[in-house]
C-alpha cells in the first residue's frame, strides 16, 4: 500500500500519513507535519472513497475472522496497573534555537503491571515508610523513557549504559484506604560507540559518538489499597541530557543542555491504549 504514495518506486523510508480503504487501496498520502496540508490530503482521501465501489472498498473475507491473528502490543495494555503518559521537551537554557525546535515536544506512555505497580510502595503502609523501587523498573524507566526524544526518533539505553538507576517512595500520608506518596530518586545513563547523529546525510560515514541523560526525579502519588490502583501519579526528571542519535535531530546540538520529562497518569480511554515506543525492552513478550 505505502509503494502506490509519495515515496514509491524510490528507496529508502516510506514514513508518512496514509489515507487507505480497508482493501488496501491507497486514498492519499503525503509526508509532512503541517495540520493544514494534512486536512486537505484528508479531504482529497475523501473524495477518492466516494468514488470507489462497495467491491474495490472492502477485502473479499470479513477481518472479524483474523482478528486473533494479529499479535498488535497494545493486547498486552496493563489495564489493571499503572499507565503514565511520558512527555518530553528541552528547558529554557542560555543558546537560543529561534525555529520550530525551541518549542518541540514529544509523548510516550510507560506500563506497569499491577504487582510492578504494588512493589513501588511498602508492603504495609505507614506514615514515615519507605519503599525502594525494584532495581529492574528503575532501569527500565533509565533505558526506555528518559531518552532524548523531544525533537524525533531515538533509541533505548542498552542494560550497560545505565551507571544509576534509583528511586524511593515515602508514605507521607493514609487517609482510609488512600496513601499519600512522595518519590525521588536518580538515573545516569551514558553510552558510547560508533553511529550516526545527522539523519541519512552521515549514516555511511558515523563517527565516534557520546550520548546520555543524567536526572534528579521528584513526584507524589496516591494508591488506592482497596481498589488496588494509583489513583494520582505526578514525577518529573529533571536534568542535563548530551549527544545525539542518527533521528533524533542534534546534529548541531550535541553539547549538554537541559531536559525535562514528565510522568502523569493517563485516563482509562482507548485513545491512550498505546504501547510504549520500547516496549520489546520490557522482556514482557
């Protein structure tokens, strides 16, 4: 389907947005990040479908029957545990980038279990208690979610990149069946090897590289003993992030600067059933 769009017939990357009928015939398509050229690909898609029949619409076999085929990550969606929406985006620093990269941001989510969930407060909560994450989710949360991705595509920390990865919970509070949580912690990652920082332009040529993220986390939460859930989550990494990976747009900007993330708990909506861009790191599948 991707072949019939804007970069068929050419190598290399067929990313974009593709408008197609379920049969997989392509409607439109087109590479870009501009709502208002996207709208109108929407509104040429639209007219495309008008003109199809029912036959060249839809696949001869209904898709119901395939539906147990599909492996898609997002079956494996914790809904009994802890789900955080991840944002990242650089903090105001001294060099100034006046284009659209001053303002960039970028979303993930992070699952938890629900035992994963449980271990990250005292198994009896009291005033005054303190919970140390186990090492496994703290490295998790060092090698897939504080990672430099506010500007694009990057990559996970490999297991050996992690030089600290720690954080606590302290009750603070038990109102009935609520407890009150403060969190902190630390993380230092650092990586160094051979690969390209500047999109396509150096991929056959990489050079000697450095990257890493080194942070101080602070948070409060809330868990729910009788329900068994967080009922509040807020924690923000807060730090100085270096280097660059061959997508995610420093090429210019390899020198430490700072960067921020900010955890907070998601609503049970579907429209934020959306696996983590590392998840094949977790080692749940």
């Amino acid at each position: 389907m991707a072949e019939q769009g804007h970069y068929g017939g050419r190598p290399g990357t067929r990313q974009g947005t593709y408008a197609a009928a379920p049969s997989g015939v392509l409607l439109a398509s087109m590479n870009s990040n501009d709502p208002a050229q996207i709208a109108a690909m929407l509104q040429r898609a639209l007219a495309k479908w008008a003109t199809l029949t029912p036959e060249q619409r839809l696949l001869p076999d209904k898709p119901e029957r395939h539906t147990a085929e599909v492996q898609r990550p997002e079956r494996l969606y914790p809904a009994d545990g802890l789900v955080l929406r991840v944002n990242t985006r650089d903090l105001p620093r001294e060099k100034v980038i006046a284009d659209w990269r001053s303002k960039a941001w970028n979303q993930d989510f992070a699952w938890f279990k629900k035992d994963e969930a449980r271990q990250l407060l005292p198994e009896q909560p009291s005033v005054g208690a303190k919970q140390e994450a186990p090492a496994l989710l703290a490295q998790r949360i060092a090698r897939c979610h504080l990672v430099d991705n506010v500007r694009g595509q990057t990559s996970a920390f490999q297991p050996q990149d992690v030089e600290k990865a720690q954080f606590a919970t302290e009750v603070l509070a038990v109102t009935g069946d609520v407890v009150s949580l403060r969190i902190e912690g630390e993380t230092r990652t650092a990586a160094e090897g051979v690969w390209p920082v500047n999109d396509r332009w150096d991929a056959s040529q990489p050079q000697p590289q450095k990257r890493g993220f080194e942070t101080r986390l602070l948070g409060t939460a809330k868990y729910d003993l009788k329900r068994e859930r967080f009922i509040a989550f807020e924690m923000v990494a807060l730090g100085t992030r270096w280097g660059g990976t061959q997508y995610n747009r420093r090429a210019d900007d390899l020198e430490p600067g700072p960067l921020g993330v900010a955890f907070t708990l998601v609503g049970d909506t579907p429209a934020e059933h959306v696996a983590p861009a590392y998840l094949r790191a977790y080692g749940w599948e």
